[in-house]
C-alpha cells in the first residue's frame, strides 16, 4: 500500500511517535544492539523542537543529534548533506546498497 502522505497519517506519527515518546522501545533496541542512530534537524525548523531531540538523545547512548542549517525541509534544501549523512552512517556504502550483504 505504500507511504500516506495525508494529514491525519501524519498527525497521528507525529502525536503517537514524537510527542508521545512511541521513540523509547525502538530506540532502547537500537541502542542495545550498538546501532547508531542520529536525528538530523534543521536549526531553523519551525516544526521541530531542538530541545526535545536532545533530551532523546540524552536517553540513549546511541543517538546523536545534528543541527544544521536549514528548515523543514532539509532533503530539500541541502540533498547533498543529508546524502552524506546516510552514506557516513552506512559504513560508506553507497545509498541504495543493502547494508550487511
């Protein structure tokens, strides 16, 4: 079925996984099993709150949060950047690659 990209898809992903901390278990998972994990956000993102990235970052030991220039819409506004970030944290293989194959 693919993606939804509608308002109440997006509101309820962003009340049930942002707001709600829906984030904890998977995160606790990722963390455990020394999966990297970080939080790209734009600094002058009017939808994202800088602060509330860091404190779930400050939860897990592997999450890490980048705050770059930019808004919401940073594959956007800066598509090599954030290109660069998957690459570094795919052990440096090429987006598109399956990762452990």
């Amino acid at each position: 079925m693919g993606v939804q990209h509608t308002w109440p898809s997006y509101v309820g992903t962003l009340t049930g996984v942002v707001l709600h901390d829906a984030l904890e278990r998977p995160l606790a998972e990722l963390a455990d099993a020394g999966v990297p994990v970080t939080i790209t956000i734009g600094a002058d993102d009017p939808f994202v709150d800088a602060a509330h990235a860091l404190s779930i970052a400050d939860r897990f030991s592997a999450c890490h949060v980048d705050i770059v220039a930019g808004t919401h819409h940073l594959p956007l506004e800066q598509p090599a950047l954030c290109a660069q970030q998957l690459v570094g944290r795919s052990g440096g293989q090429s987006v598109g690659q399956s990762v452990g194959m």
